[in-house]
C-alpha cells in the first residue's frame, strides 16, 4: 500500500493548493483533508492521475481527528492549519484556541497512531519577533532576544514547542518544521497581503524595515518535498527557514505597487492598528507593526544545502508577482520611485535617516545566504 497523506487547513488557498500538488505525487495512494469549515471553492482537479481526495469536516480542538487517522491508516500527517486569522471567527481566543488547542490534539492523536511515520508543521519566522537589536540576519539556532509576547508568532513558538515534545516520545516519527516568510501570490490570503491592498500604505516614521518573501509556488514545492521521502544527499528533517533569497526595503515594496506611504508617529498608527481590527478593514496586529518598524531577514543556508532546495523565486521576484496580481496603484511605479528618489538626493547623505531607521545600529542591506 502506497502513502496516505492527511493535511490540516485545507479550507485555505494554501492548503487547496498543497492538496493538489500532493495527490499528483508518485506512490500517493490517498490524500485526506480535515478543516474545521469547507473549502470556499471547489478543490482543483489535477491533470492526469491523481491519487483520491476525502475531505472531512471537523474541528481540530475535537478528539475526532483521531478517528479520522486510524480510519484511513494516515502515514504522513501535514499540519497547515496553524494560522494568523481563523475561519468563521475572528475573535482573537478562538484563533489561539484553534492554533494551539487543535495542535496539541493533533499531535496527541498523532502519537497514539503507530502508523504514522512522518509529521510536516508550517510555522512562521515570526517566532523570531522583531526587535531593534535583533541580529541582522536569523539562523534556525538563533534564540530571540525579544521572542513574541502575543499574537499569531507567540501561537507558532508554542506550537513548535510542542512538536519538539512529540519528537522526543516518537523519535521513530520523521518531524520537520518550516518557517516560512511572508508568503506572497497571486492567491496570497494573509493579513500582510491585506495591508499591502492598501490605497494608501501607513508607516512608521524613521523606518524603513527590511523584507523577506517566499512565493506561494515555491511554499507548495517545499511542503512537498519535506512530505516525500529525502532525495539522496539531502535531509528534509528538522527546522528549516524558508524565504527567497534578497530582501526589500518596505519604501521599494511601496514604489513596486505604486501606492504612496504616510509615515506616522508610532503611537498614532498603533492607534490606527487598533481601529482597523475594530473595524475589520484589515488585520493590523501588534505583531506585524513590530514587522512593519524593525524588519526582520533570516538565513536559507540550510534548506538550500541540506533540505536541498533553491526557491524559484527571489524575494524581489516573488513581490513582483504578487504585486502584478493585486493591479495599479494611485500612483505610476516608476513616477513615485522618481520623485522619493529625488527626494532623498534632496536631503542628502547627512539628512537621510539610515535605511533601518536607528542611528548608529544600520543592518547590512542584503543578508548573507
């Protein structure tokens, strides 16, 4: 009997995709989907043969995964549901609760399942935080100085604690963790996606954080391949950032999409954060405006020298497909680049403030990787 593979969040444009991608996979006998709500469109059809698809409705904080394994003898578990907003609630308890209860339950179920031979985990590399004396650039061994106090990072850091206490009582059980950047497309459905629709992009005065993407193909590629056995030479187990390579400042990613920034004292827009939430215009977390003032650029040495992936797409090239995807702005890209680079030759070496926006603590412009 060939793999049976079980995916969590499929109901979202990333784990739809994976699903598709999985069951195009050689040896793949079936692909089995849970999430706690339908998927919002129908689930695409690969071309070609393509292993079976069950999809069940249920909630992860429920002990009825468990039944769900044994019953379809799952081998291979991909746990995508680990999320920023959730489905159906955005009430920010209910979000936690589906991260981190639904994880401890899946794990829990997980453990009981002698069959089960190999666990995937998307995380984020916000676990990392973002603080202005980070480290220019984040190794997976790098422990945080600042490790998220809240939010949807805060919920990754448990999370991945607890799949580190999996691995200890099931050592037979191959376990890899994936810290994936911001993860931009033409599909892309997350809160910095959202910001970046924008008419008008609010920023933080005096800073101009440094940016990494990963393009939602290259997302898929690597879930894949940390689901499939490791090709010779290579070792697709263990933690794993996940990023194209280069970064953008936040002022370059707003002149590719030709939207104007207003900076804006830091208490004003934590005030505007907390509006939109309010308001649900768009998910402004106290998270992503710590992203959004200090940055953050980790290493990819591993996953390309050990995982044995290169993405296909750079950082720059991944936005460029996204930002081709969300359309026009207000202003012309090359019009707005014009006049912030004239601008900036106004002021002069001496008036510019340093690209990270803190005097005397300036970060390498380009990590090295």
């Amino acid at each position: 009997m060939g793999v049976v593979v079980l995916v969590t969040g499929v109901a979202r444009h990333l784990g739809a995709r994976f699903v598709a991608e999985i069951r195009r996979r050689p040896g793949v006998d079936l692909v089995v989907g849970v999430d706690v709500q339908p998927p919002r469109h129908p689930v695409e059809e690969p071309d070609g043969p393509a292993a079976p698809y069950r999809f069940h409705q249920l909630d992860l904080r429920r002990p009825a995964v468990s039944r769900v394994i044994a019953e379809h003898r799952v081998d291979t578990v991909v746990h995508l549901s680990v999320s920023a907003t959730g489905l159906g609630s955005t009430n920010r308890s209910s979000v936690k609760e589906s991260n981190v209860i639904g994880t401890m339950q899946l794990l829990g179920a997980c453990q009981k399942a002698p069959g089960v031979r190999r666990l995937v985990v998307k995380s984020t590399t916000g676990v990392y935080g973002s603080a202005p004396r980070d480290p220019a650039v984040f190794t997976e061994r790098i422990q945080p100085k600042n490790p998220p106090g809240g939010g949807f990072a805060k919920d990754a850091a448990e999370v991945e604690g607890y799949v580190r206490g999996f691995a200890r009582r099931r050592p037979d059980v191959a376990v890899t963790v994936l810290r994936f950047a911001n993860i931009v497309g033409p599909g892309a459905d997350t809160p910095l996606s959202e910001y970046f629709a924008l008419p008008v992009l609010p920023t933080v005065l005096g800073y101009d954080p440094r940016l990494q993407f990963v393009h939602e193909d290259d997302a898929v590629a690597v879930l894949a391949r940390a689901a499939d056995e490791p090709e010779p030479g290579t070792v697709n187990t263990g933690t794993f950032n996940v990023a194209g390579e280069g970064v953008l400042l936040l002022s370059q990613c707003a002149r590719r999409l030709g939207r104007p920034t207003v900076p804006l004292l830091l208490p004003a827009i934590s005030w505007m954060a907390g509006l939109a939430r309010q308001t649900r215009l768009v998910d402004f977390s106290s998270e992503q405006l710590r992203l959004l003032t200090h940055g953050r650029v980790v290493d990819t040495t591993r996953l390309r020298e050990t995982f044995g992936y290169r993405p296909a797409y750079t950082t720059p090239e991944a936005f460029a497909d996204f930002a081709a995807a969300l359309g026009p702005g207000l202003l012309p890209p090359e019009r707005l680049a014009a006049v912030t680079d004239r601008l900036a030759g106004l002021l002069g070496p001496e008036g510019a403030l340093p690209r990270g926006g803190h005097p005397r603590t300036e970060r390498p412009s380009r990590p090295r990787s």
